[in-house]
C-alpha cells in the first residue's frame, strides 16, 4: 500500500500476497523475480505499476508479491482482479519455464543451500538482514503471507484498532494455515510459516517479542515503548542506520505510521485468491465488530496479558482449527456462549455474530474452509500417508492449477 491520506478504519483495505516462482516441470524454487519484473517493465526495476495493482521484489529472489497500490473501498471486487494479475504473472513466465506456487511454504526447498536473496537497488537492506540474523533459513526466505492493511486516522482510532486486531491474531492460523510441510516432510505443524517465523528474529528480541503485541494506546506510546528499544538495540550489529525503519519491527502487527495504518502479517497466503480474500473480508468483520465494541468494551480488550494471547497463538500454529481454547476470559472477549471449544468452533460462531459479515458473498470458499478445514488440512490428507517427494509434487503441482484457475483445493 502507497503513501496515502489518512483514512478512517475501515473505509479502505490494503492486501499483499505473495507467491513462489516455481520450475513448471519440477516446481522446484525459481530465482528469477528480477527477471519477472524486467520483463514487464522493459527495465530492471524493483516495482511494477499496472493501474490500481503493483508488482515487486522480496527478500528472496524467487518471490514475487502482488498488491493494490492504494486503499480499496471494499473487499468484494479484489478476488477477480487479483486472479487477473495471476494470469499476467504466469503468461510471462511461461517464457520461462516458470510458473506461480501457491501455500505459505515451498514443501521440499533447501533454503540454506537454494535461497538467493535480491541482488538489486536495496539489495544493502537484504544484506543487512543476512548478516544480522541469516536470512538462508525457513521463517525468512522460505514463508509466503497474506498482509492486510487496515487504516486509522488519529490516536482513538489507532487505540480501538489495535486492541481488536491484538485479539483476533491468535486465532488467525486455525483459518489461515497452508505450510504443513517443509524441506520433503511433514513438520508436525499445521502452520510452519509461523512456527519458523516466531523466532526467526529472536537475536534482537525487541524486533518481534512474542509476534502479539502488547497493548499500547496512543501513536506516540508505541513509538517510545516499541519502536525506541528497537532502534536502540538494533545499533550495535547495524551502526549505519540501514534497517531503521517501521518494518524492522516483525510482530503479528505493525502500525505503518507513514501511511497511517496497521499490517497484520500472520496470515498464511492460500490456494488462490479468492480464498485470500475471504480471509481478509471476515478478519475485517470480526475486527471491526471488536473496534465497535459489539462484544467487549475496550477496556476489557486492553487488559488481557500477551501471555494468554500467545498461549492461543502457539496452539493454533500446530493444530489450526483443532486447537482447544479454554481460556474462559479470552471467549468472553468474543462473545463465545461458553468456556471451552476449538477454534474451528470458534470462527464459526465470530462469522455469524459479526453484524457487517455477509457469509452469503464468501461463502464457496469459507464453506471449504469450514467443512474440510484449512488449506493445511486439506494437503496433509491429500498427501497422505506416502508423504514422498513424488507424492508431494502431485499434490502441489494441483495447488499450481488451483492458483492458475482461480478455484480452491478440495481433498
């Protein structure tokens, strides 16, 4: 999302998705994004402009990540779109010999031996990073995302939006995870993105802590209680100054001052992206149901610790819609009519208690989602028991045809 005016919450939504560039005939990782891009630009660039959406360069030079350059009013017509700049991607590859890959991680890539980092322009930020932390690791450049942006203007709407957002981060994982396998096995893991990227900053802890964030209230509070200590702890192994920027700061979410809103960055990246988008537009709803108070006063939103909120983030990371939440003061907060309960069952219940949520317009791709569970369910048990690299390919290769036709992966 560009540098934009300030927006009121929920009057404009930013999405990012990013994929893998892919061999078409052995879909192993391909690092060729910079040539992707020149491609479509006539030149070597990092970015390339199409209108309303945006391509551009990540860490690795096999990802590629797709964006709306500026705030959209709604939701609804951006799966279409997006499906559009799919189609562009993969025509240009095919000249090749590549193609997109959908899911959070690459299933067999080797990322100490196969990472390429982007050796362009920022290529000093990217560096950077390696030096400090080692970026030739899963959790940096084996990790695909769906970020949502989600706007504020002033301190009271920053405060109310990232109270809800802070409590709707723990759960996101059991709709959202896609990465249960990782370098040709299954990690135990139903969302292996999260579980790599927890900690895949942990050398200079301040810059992720626990990935929840603590509660804070005003715009300069975050500044001087979350960005300080990271600038200042950042100095010794970076003197120049080359990371001091807001997206040093790696937690579950981050408010982007410069553009005047908050990146949530936990959402594993789905089959296609209708399914994406589904995601975001019931992660808005039930965000804007808390924003408004519809459950839980906003007091009551602030006080629940980070300690309780992580706990339910690390069960949903390795058991999705499985997780057991028992936490009697967290359900409270959502309104839940109990004390116990998955949170498959959970989302079920946010999807028909948040009054903005029409289910009705999401509802082929959330129907899969809930009867079938998330796209990690679905690939374990298409994959199976055989769990080689062969039957890996097969599997993945349909998640290739998913993302190319726009529909979504049925077990």
């Amino acid at each position: 999302m560009s540098a934009s005016p300030a927006l009121h919450a929920f009057t404009g939504y930013g999405v990012e998705l990013e994929y893998m560039i892919v061999d078409r005939q052995t879909l192993s990782v391909l690092p060729v994004a910079d040539e992707l891009l020149r491609q479509a630009a006539g030149a070597r660039v990092e970015e390339v402009a199409r209108g309303k959406f945006g391509w551009s360069n990540e860490l690795a030079l096999h990802v590629v990540e797709l964006k709306n350059a500026r705030p959209d009013p709604a939701l609804a017509p951006l799966p279409a779109a997006f499906q559009s700049e799919v189609l562009a991607i993969n025509e240009l590859l095919e000249s090749q010999g590549a193609r997109l890959m959908p899911t959070a991680m690459h299933p067999w890539m080797e990322p100490l031996a196969e990472t390429r980092l982007w050796p362009h322009d920022d290529a000093c930020i990217y560096k950077t990073y390696d030096r400090i932390f080692g970026c030739k690791a899963h959790g940096w450049s084996n990790l695909q995302s769906m970020q949502l942006n989600l706007p504020f203007s002033g301190d009271a709407e920053f405060s109310r939006l990232h109270a809800a957002i802070r409590l709707v981060l723990p759960i996101l994982p059991a709709l959202a995870a896609s990465s249960p396998f990782a370098e040709g096995r299954s990690t135990g893991f139903m969302d292996f993105r999260m579980e790599s990227y927890r900690t895949h900053q942990a050398k200079v802890l301040s810059t992720i802590g626990q990935v929840i964030p603590d509660t804070v209230t005003r715009r300069a509070e975050y500044r001087s209680k979350v960005m300080a200590p990271i600038y200042r702890d950042i100095l010794p192994f970076d003197p120049d100054g080359v990371l001091r920027h807001e997206w040093l700061n790696a937690r579950g979410a981050i408010p982007r001052f410069e553009r005047n809103a908050i990146e949530i960055r936990v959402i594993d990246v789905q089959e296609c992206p209708q399914a994406d988008l589904a995601i975001a537009a019931v992660t808005s709803a039930v965000v804007k149901a808390l924003y408004q108070g519809e459950w839980s006063p906003l007091a009551m939103q602030q006080a629940i610790g980070t300690d309780a909120l992580v706990a339910i983030l690390h069960a949903c990371i390795r058991d999705a819609e499985q997780a057991v939440i028992d936490d009697a003061g967290y359900l409270q907060l959502m309104a839940f009519p109990g004390r116990l309960c998955t949170a498959g069952e959970l989302w079920r219940h946010l999807m028909e208690a948040a009054p903005t949520f029409d289910y009705r317009q999401w509802h082929e791709p959330l129907d899969v989602m809930l009867e079938r569970g998330p796209l990690a369910r679905r690939i374990v048990r298409a994959v199976g028991p055989d769990g080689s690299k062969a039957r890996l390919q097969t599997v993945y290769r349909e998640l290739c045809e998913c993302l190319a036709t726009g529909r979504m992966f049925v077990d």
